[in-house]
C-alpha cells in the first residue's frame, strides 16, 4: 500500500523554540495533507488540512500562526510549531489523499511524531 | 456535533478469542463509517468501511455492520492472534453529495493477545 514518513519520529525540545515536522507522501502524489494532534487516551483532532499550493484550513481553536503548515509539493508538508510550550506536546499524526483517488476513502497516515517541550 | 465513541481499553485477550470492540455514532446525516488500525510504531491503517445502513464491511478477519438503527459500527472477530495485537479506531465521516468531509475519530481502543 501507499506511504507515508513522518520526520522526525520524535523530538525533545525547550520551550520557546520552534520545530518543523516533516511529511511525505513515498509513492503517491498527495494533493490534500492533514495534520492531526493526538493527546493522550483522546481522538486524533485533526488541526488543518492543506491543499498543495495555497493555504491551509484550520480547524476552529487551532492557532494558524503558532502551527505553520506548508505544503509546497505534491509529496511534502510540513507542519512548524512556533515558540512551543509544554502544552504543544503531543502526537502529531499526517495523513495524505491521493490525488488520483479524490473520489474515493484513500487516505494514507504517517506514523506520527512525538513531541516533547521542556 | 458528529461523533464517535468507542469502548475503553485496554482490551486483554488470548490468543483465538472472540473480539468485540464496541462503536457508537452521533451524525446529523448518513455518514460512511470506518475502523482503522495502528500497529505498533506504524500509521493508521484502513481496515473495513461501510458507506450505507445495513452494509457489512470485512477484512483479515474482521467484520462490521453499519446497524443506522442503533447507531452503531461494532468491530468483532471470531478468533483472535497475537498479530492482531494494536490499536483500533472507529472513524466516521459526512458525506455532503459530491464531496467528503473529515474523518471523525473514536478514542481507539488498544487490544493486545497473549498467547
């Protein structure tokens, strides 16, 4: 089946700094992106969809400036998180559509990123 | 709002026991229903969908009835293996003629086999 990779699987942070999450899609060519945030014992929340080329949607609640998304390719997005405190860690799940399959219920996840803010 | 419940882990079996994760849905239309499977270290997998009432969706095993009467998607296998061992998520998402919506997650329910 399709792939996608989540960069890095995990990473430990100060607070204040900023950090970049990368996701691509292996063998596919991903229109759509989404990214996801996963607390603990919770339903993945899906934070904002991107559409290659222009800008991201963001869910009701969810910071655009504080979570950067680009989505510059057909293969990669990536999700920045600015000035992170403690309560930005979480799990960051992507997913991708591919963009033969619009139709259909062909999305595709990564398999997350651990995220850690001293 | 649209949403999904499903039964608390974690769920402890042995090996070649029969498995019932429960799923519950709350939705202001018909939408199609999912369970997606995470293996450990892995991304979200589709496992089964069914689009409409009464539609049973099937895979590796597993099976589950769209039931629009009792609102429900439950997740059951009649034998369980340690490979099975992961985490399960109900998932639901609005269909709005043409397009789709977003995928509307459960809690996931972990399961883990003994041999």
């Amino acid at each position: 089946g399709a792939v996608v990779s989540q960069h890095p699987s995990r990473v430990i942070c100060k607070s204040g700094t900023s950090v970049k999450i990368e996701c691509r899609s292996l063998d596919f060519q991903a229109t759509t992106m989404f990214w996801y945030r996963q607390f603990p014992k919770k339903s993945l929340m899906l934070m904002a969809t991107s559409n290659e080329g222009s800008k991201a949607t963001y869910e009701q609640g969810v910071e655009k400036d504080k979570f950067l998304i680009n989505h510059a390719s057909l293969t990669l997005s990536t999700l920045t998180v600015t000035s992170a405190h403690p309560e930005d860690s979480s799990f960051y799940i992507c997913s991708a559509r591919d963009h033969l399959a619009t139709l259909t219920d062909t999305q595709y996840f990564g398999p997350g990123t651990r995220l850690t803010v001293l | 709002g649209n949403s999904v419940t499903q039964m608390e882990g974690p769920v402890t079996l042995s090996e070649e026991a029969f498995l019932t994760i429960n799923c519950t849905y709350t939705a202001t239309g018909y939408p199609s229903l999912f369970w997606y499977v995470q293996y450990p270290g892995e991304g979200l997998q589709l496992l089964l969908k069914a689009t409409k009432a009464d539609d049973k969706g099937s895979n590796k095993g597993f099976e589950a009835t769209y039931r629009k009467e009792t609102t429900s998607f439950h997740l059951e296998k009649g034998s369980v293996q340690v490979s099975d061992s992961a985490v399960y998520f109900c998932a639901l998402r609005m269909n709005y003629g043409g397009s789709q919506g977003n995928l509307i997650f459960g809690k996931g329910t972990k399961l883990s086999v003994k041999p």
